[in-house]
C-alpha cells in the first residue's frame, strides 16, 4: 500500500489515531479526520492536526466522504460494528488499524503479547531483559504509546515489544510478528465482543500470519490457549507452572527452559503466581530470541512489577492500602486476591464490560474476603451477584471516594484494602491510570 497515491480517512482523534494521521501528513498523504465525540480535547488535536494537513470532518458528512477515501485507519477505541466501519465495508474500503498501518511500513523484528491479563507486565519485563542483553527495543502499542508513533525509531535492529489487544486485533489482516505471545484467556469486553466465541477468535489472530520460522510462545496451563498450537504454522514453545514442556516452567523451584537452569524461584522479586507464569513467558521469548541467561535473571530480580497491578500505596494505622487499578476484569482481580498475604477489605466496581460477578463472589467467599465495598454503575449488578452468593459482606458507596473512605472504616490493624476493581473506569474516569492515581491521591489523605 503506497501512501502517497491512497487517500485516507483516520476514525478517532485518539491517541493512536493523532499517530496515525501525523504519520500518514508526513508522508505525504491526502488525509481526512473524523471523531463521534467533539470534547475540547477532540477540538484541540483536530486543529493541531489540520495545521499539519488534515481535513475534518463531520460524522454527518461521514456518507458523503466514504465514497472518496481508499483506506479507512481505524482507532482502537471505536468498534468494528461502528457505522463508519461498516458504511466503509459496503462501500468496498480497505479497514485497517493504527497497529497494522505500522506494520505495513516497519523493518523491526516485533515481540508481540496479547491475552486477558499479564499483557503489560510481560511486555515490561520482556524489554527490560532486551536492555540488560544490549539489544535495543522500543515499547509499543496498547501500553500508551502508538506504533506508528515510534516508526522512526524502529529499525531493523531494534525490537518492538509490543502489547496488542482485542481491539486492535479487530482491525489485523495481515499483522505477522517474529514472537506472538499468548498469556491467558479469560472473561473480558464481553460488551464489545459479544461472546467468549469470538473473543477467542480475535485472540487467535495474532498467530495466523506466523511462518515457520516464528514464534508462537503459549501459556500451556490455559487449555484454551495450549489449543492455539494448532491454528499456527510458527514453531511453538510453551511455558507453564504445571508441567514439564518443550519451553519454559518451573522444576524443583528453579526456572528452566528446555531442560537447562535459568533462575531460582526464591530470587524472584514480585509475589504472586500470576506473576509467575509473567515471568515464565519473558523468559520463553528471550531465550527464543538467543538472549543468555544472566541479563535475563538480572531483569527478573529486580522486577518489582508495574504501576497500577498490586501496588503498594502505604500503611494506614496499620492498615496496607494496595493499588490495583489494572484489574479491569473478574480474573484479573481473583488474581490479586490470591497474592494477599492478610486478611482483605475489597474495593470493586466501575464500568460494566459485559462480564458475569457470579463467580467472583462465590470466590470472595471461599477466600475469606473480610469486607467488600461496591461502588460506581456496576454496584447494583454487583449487588446481586453478592446474594446470589450468599454474601453478606457487601456494602454500597456511590463513587471511588466514598468507597475507599468505606473501606477505610470497615478494616482493622493488621488486614489490607485492596482496589481490584473488576470493571473499566469509564463511569468515572479517563482510564485505569487516573483511577488508581486519584485511589493514591484518597489514601493519601487519609489520617
């Protein structure tokens, strides 16, 4: 696809569509921008865009502009079953996203890691490893920063680590990296995605453009991932907690690849089993990439995790306040849950993503939670999944501050408030990050 002879519409004055545009006027291309949303933020990035090249328009005008457009560049955040992607499809458009358009236009050897959970944390550890090994890389992708974005650095001697999600994988045709990465499948964006069904599919995507001489690292403990070894022509190398395998996993509390020694387990520097199989995966894809095994315990060592997942905030009268923002779905959180050490108070609630809590609080139960707070648009869902569960440690707050505030009162010396939402932040927040800063901010004001 050559840039300069195509005429472009950009769906979504994000993040990643501001990279996608600003990358497309670079090159010289004609370029269209569009977004549903006409917030000051939206208003701002327009204009700087439309000083650069671009022309606005209209949702209204959106029937009118497709027609005269040969690719549309969608943004993660706006559905496939959006009316702009399916008026582009009727009229015959190439869809693509912000991922694959850098893809089109990259030399790199791409790390590329998707799942339900663990995504970030992987992909982190993975570039610290690749640092250690002098080998240099670049962050990408749904961490926040756009492919497209970081293309000028991205030579063929530098490695994107980069973190792909389901919403990404919406828009991917023919997206190919050297290691796929698949962590886990669990319940999530049942709300966008619709059904487990076809969550899964979006998942398996990642692999299908793989040759045979690539990589695709799989979780062998998650039978619904272990299964995507069949769906790929790339070599297969699995990591698990659970079994011996042609990989990565655990044997006498070491950490050994293909039968060799990498690390002690007791030198690891995060909790948690999550963590665990976090690590495993890092270690699979150096190791797949020829990286020695020093720079790689180094990197394990020193890994204290990444913020917003678990994070320690502070002790309050001898109260721990723990910052688990990231936990944006049901796994995610009994996750958490299964790395306390004391006895818990739990913040849940947020935006309905489509998921069923039934689960989680039969769980919370069997766990011993001490005190559960709900709070924001989920908290009467939430509410009966509690008395489907027999729950009756639940209590009600309206929003984050008063939830934490409840919290606080309810736990004693000794045991742990622990926010594990379980849900987005869109009912109040602009993501997981600004939740998690202003729950740092409440605790930090409490005497």
């Amino acid at each position: 696809m050559y840039i300069g002879k195509n005429i472009f519409l950009v769906a979504g004055i994000s993040k990643s569509g501001i990279a996608a545009a600003e990358f497309l006027l670079s090159n010289g291309a004609e370029c269209y921008i569009v977004d549903e949303y006409d917030t000051e933020g939206v208003r701002a990035s327009a204009a700087a865009l439309a000083a650069k090249g671009a022309v606005r328009v209209s949702a209204e005008e959106i029937e009118n502009i497709i027609p005269t457009i040969d690719v549309l560049v969608m943004s993660p955040g706006i559905p496939i079953d959006n009316r702009i992607p399916i008026l582009a499809k009727k009229a015959g458009k190439r869809i693509i996203g912000e991922l694959e358009l850098g893809f089109l236009y990259s030399v790199c050897p791409i790390v590329a890691v998707t799942g339900t959970n663990g995504k970030t944390t992987t992909c982190s550890l993975i570039a610290d490893i690749l640092s250690r090994a002098d080998i240099p890389n670049r962050l990408v992708g749904n961490m926040g920063v756009p492919f497209t974005s970081k293309l000028a650095e991205l030579d063929i001697n530098t490695v994107a680590v980069t973190e792909v999600s389901s919403f990404q994988l919406e828009t991917m045709t023919t997206f190919a990296p050297h290691i796929a990465v698949v962590t886990n499948i669990a319940e999530d964006h049942l709300s966008r995605h619709y059904n487990m069904q076809n969550y899964i599919y979006l998942k398996s995507k990642l692999l299908y453009n793989l040759k045979e001489s690539e990589y695709a690292v799989l979780n062998y403990d998650d039978y619904v991932v272990r299964g995507f070894s069949e769906k790929t022509s790339g070599k297969t190398v699995f990591f698990s907690l659970k079994e011996k395998v042609d990989g990565a996993y655990v044997e006498d509390g070491i950490i050994m690849f293909r039968e060799r020694p990498v690390l002690d387990t007791k030198l690891i520097g995060v909790a948690g089993e999550h963590n665990l199989y976090n690590i495993l995966a890092s270690v699979a894809v150096a190791k797949s990439l020829g990286v020695p095994d020093n720079p790689i315990a180094e990197a394990i060592i020193d890994f204290k995790g990444i913020k917003h997942r678990i994070e320690f905030v502070r002790t309050v009268n001898g109260i721990d306040f723990f910052n688990d923002s990231k936990a944006t779905n049901v796994d995610s959180t009994l996750k958490a849950l299964n790395s306390m050490t004391k006895p818990v108070v739990l913040i849940l609630g947020g935006k309905d993503k489509g998921q069923s809590f039934d689960e989680l609080f039969v769980r919370c139960k069997q766990l011993g939670v001490s005190k559960i707070v709900l709070y924001g648009e989920t908290r009467y869902k939430m509410l009966k999944s509690a008395e489907f569960a027999e729950a009756d440690n639940v209590c009600v707050a309206t929003n984050l501050s008063s939830a934490v505030g409840l919290a606080y009162a309810e736990a004693q010396a000794g045991q742990c408030v622990l926010l594990s939402p379980a849900c987005s932040s869109f009912d109040e927040f602009s993501g997981f990050e600004e939740r998690g800063e202003r729950f740092t901010e409440l605790v930090g004001a409490l005497q």
